[in-house]
C-alpha cells in the first residue's frame, strides 16, 4: 500500500513538471519545407509541374502560420514560382540567411516573460518563420505572429539585381538597415499586435495601434526600435506635432504609414513615432504604470470616439483639439482639379472626335501616384483606354479616350492615388460629359 502511494505520489509530481512547461511557441519548420520545395522546382522548366511541386512539398504540409500568411497577404503558388523563376540570384543570395530565423526565435522567451511581467493580462500566441514572396516582413492574424523570413534576414550583401523599380527601391530600403539585427524587436512589436484591438480608421487610431507596440518593445528591451523614424522623431517632434494635428482626424494615413519611397531625405513610418510619443508620455505621467500600459493596451482603436477621447487624456496637445476646426483646415489644403479640356460646351457636349482629355491641378502634384475609377455610370461610360500620365509640369494629367457620338461618358480621379507634393490627396473630381450625336 505504501509502495503504491509513493508511485502515485511520484506520478502527480512528474504531471505538474509536465504542466509547468512553457508550450512551444516559436515555430520555424516552414522554412526548411521552402528551400526543400525550391530545389525541387528547380529541377522542372514546366510551369505547371513548378506549381504542382510548390503547392505538394510547401503549402500542402505547411504550417497554421504559413495559411494564415497565405490569407493575409493573397500570396498563391503561382506567385511563389514565379519569383523564384525571375530571381534566382536573389533566392540563392537569401538561402543561408533566413537560417538566422531559427537562431533568433530561441532567444525570445525571456522578452515574452518580460511582457507578461509588465501586463498580466498577456494572452498566448504563437510566432511563425514563414517564406512569403517578398510582400510581408511582419503581421499577425488573430493570436498569430507571422514573420517573412525572405525579408526580415536579409543584409545589405543581399543580391537583388534582378529588381527593377519601385521593387527595388523597397528592398534595398528594407536590407540597408540589416532587419535581421531586429528581429527581437519585431518579434514582440507583433506579439503586441495579438492582443490589441485594431487597426484604427484614422491617422490617430493607427498612430496608437502600431506606436503602443514600438513602446511596449521598449519597455521590454531596454531600447528603442531600430528604425529612422525613431531617430528623427525627437529631434524633429514639435515639427512633426503640427504636421500631425492637421490629418490626425482623417483616414488617409499614407503620409505616416507604410510609405517607402525612393526620395532623398524622405523618412518613411513617421505616424509609428507619433503614436510612440502620444503613448509614452501618457505612460510616463501616470501613476500606476502597469494600468497605464493596459489601457495602451487594450485601448480601441478601431473607436475614433475613444481615441479622440484617450488624446485628449494623455494632454499631449495642451489644449483639446476641435475637430471641426482641424479638419476644416485639412480641407483647404486638400488639391482641387482646376478644369479639364477640351471642355464641353454650354450644353455639356463634346465632339466624339476627341482623342485626348488633358486635366489641371491647381498645384503641382506628386507624379508617382494616381488613381482613376469608373462614374456612377461603370464600366459602360468609361472613356479611358490609356493614360499617358504626367508630364514635366506635373500639374497637368493626360488621358487618351475613345470616343462615340450620342454617348454619356464620366470617370472619377481619387484622392489617396493622386496627391500633392507634400502628400495632401486629391479632392475627389468627376469628368463627366456627352458627345454631340
């Protein structure tokens, strides 16, 4: 009797050390599925056969993170492919360093713990090493932290000769600061992200979401993110604070989020210092820095009313902002469409011989962006078949036009593609007209 309490005495012991073992939570198998993948497809020039290989030896086996990464990002297998087809030198360039991902995940664990310490609250996610193609260093989906390996290990030795572009201006952007150096602190940037409420619909809302998460890395780190606009945001705050207050209200966040450009001087993210800066000045006046931390936290930002209201308590403006005012202002330095010509008539018509359709801006515009939409009437009253774009005054804007007589015709230019020099979007502008029968 005694022999069997002492057994059963020795099996509960060993169940509660079975218990109190942290559950994997770093997973980097998917990256020796890719590279076993890319060998495979590179003994194949038939297509379909790459796809069918891809699809069997990667996606078919691969793991929760890799199809949540496949959703986020619409990647598919012909995709994948086809970049490996088209970059070859920059696949065989990327091989050896996305190995450093497996390196880096096991050094996590004492941050996450750290985190935990700072907010109780934490709840559990799981963080992948994936290889997506080339669109997603980091993001998250639901409890999942989901890291592109093909970025975020590169170097500035990485080869990407075969880009051409805009494609190249980002990647050379992204490996020039070395990511893989950064990995911690993206690791637990994202983590942050699976335990917010987000993303926000305006410049603030989204501000707070990514910025609480660059003060959270700090907290957990003892740095700061590594990243150009953590260095430029001090010295320029009160610069950037006035910027700031005259879009924090709208939704048109591509001056502060998510816009590499290939421009000198130009710092790209800013709205990610802006949120950090809102965040730890809130977290530094207050009291109880644990509550403080869970309010960032858990604020919500997808509530443009209890992010106004969170501004508003954290006195980073001294004064409250009226809103009606801010965006009143906003608007007027919005650019408008002066005219577009040929004009139509005093009846609103056109001659259906007409090839081309020139459009004035009232200021200069930034080239690299334009957006154009069908009107109200689809498809059926689009007159664009090309659009020659810019030219060297970029306050004017070519499209050429097929025309017929006795037709309606109307397209929209859109504010967010076309914007001005200094990234103010267009006020949307309907061309509409008809042509004589």
């Amino acid at each position: 009797m005694l022999r069997l309490l002492c057994l059963f005495i020795s099996f509960l012991s060993f169940t509660a050390a079975v218990a109190q073992q942290p559950k994997q939570r770093v997973f980097s198998s998917d990256i020796d599925r890719f590279w076993l993948a890319y060998d495979s497809v590179r003994t194949s020039s038939d297509s379909l056969r790459q796809v069918a290989l891809f699809t069997r030896l990667y996606l078919a086996p691969g793991t929760p993170g890799l199809r949540a990464l496949q959703q986020v990002e619409g990647y598919t297998a012909a995709e994948w492919v086809g970049s490996i087809r088209r970059h070859p030198k920059f696949w065989n360039s990327i091989r050896p360093s996305t190995q450093l991902a497996k390196t880096g995940a096991q050094h996590l664990a004492p941050y996450l713990a750290k985190f935990q310490q700072l907010y109780p609250a934490l709840r559990p996610a799981s963080i992948y090493f994936t290889i997506g193609a080339l669109r997603s260093g980091g993001t998250t989906k639901d409890s999942l932290v989901l890291i592109g390996a093909e970025l975020e290990t590169g170097n500035p030795q990485t080869d990407i000769s075969e880009f051409t572009g805009k494609d190249h201006a980002f990647l050379a952007s992204v490996f020039a600061r070395t990511p893989v150096n950064n990995m911690i602190p993206l690791n637990v940037h994202e983590y942050v992200h699976t335990q917010e409420h987000g993303p926000g619909n305006t410049v603030l809302g989204q501000a707070l979401y990514e910025g609480t998460c660059d003060l959270v890395v700090e907290l957990v780190t003892g740095q700061k993110v590594q990243l150009p606009y953590m260095s430029y945001g001090p010295a320029h705050e009160a610069e950037l604070k006035e910027r700031f207050k005259l879009e924090l209200f709208t939704p048109n966040i591509s001056n502060w989020f998510y816009n590499q450009l290939d421009k000198p001087g130009h710092i790209p993210d800013l709205g990610y210092y802006m949120g950090y800066a809102i965040g730890k000045r809130y977290y530094q006046q207050a009291r109880d820095k644990q509550q403080a931390l869970k309010e960032l936290i858990e604020l919500d930002y997808t509530n443009d009313q209890t992010v106004e209201a969170f501004l508003t308590k954290t006195h980073y403006y001294p004064q409250p902002l009226d809103k009606a005012q801010v965006l009143a202002a906003y608007e007027q330095r919005r650019p408008v469409v002066t005219r577009f010509w040929p004009a139509p008539d005093a009846q609103g018509l056109l001659d259906a011989s007409v090839r081309e359709i020139r459009i004035e801006f009232a200021s200069p515009m930034d080239p690299s962006g334009h957006s154009t939409d069908y009107g109200p009437g689809g498809k059926a009253t689009f007159p664009v078949v090309k659009q020659p774009g810019f030219g060297t005054d970029t306050r004017f804007y070519t499209y050429q036009v097929a025309l017929q007589p006795g037709h309606t015709y109307s397209f929209v230019l859109n504010g967010g593609g076309f914007q001005d020099e200094n990234g103010y979007p267009l006020k949307q502008y309907e061309v509409k007209f008809r042509t004589r029968e």
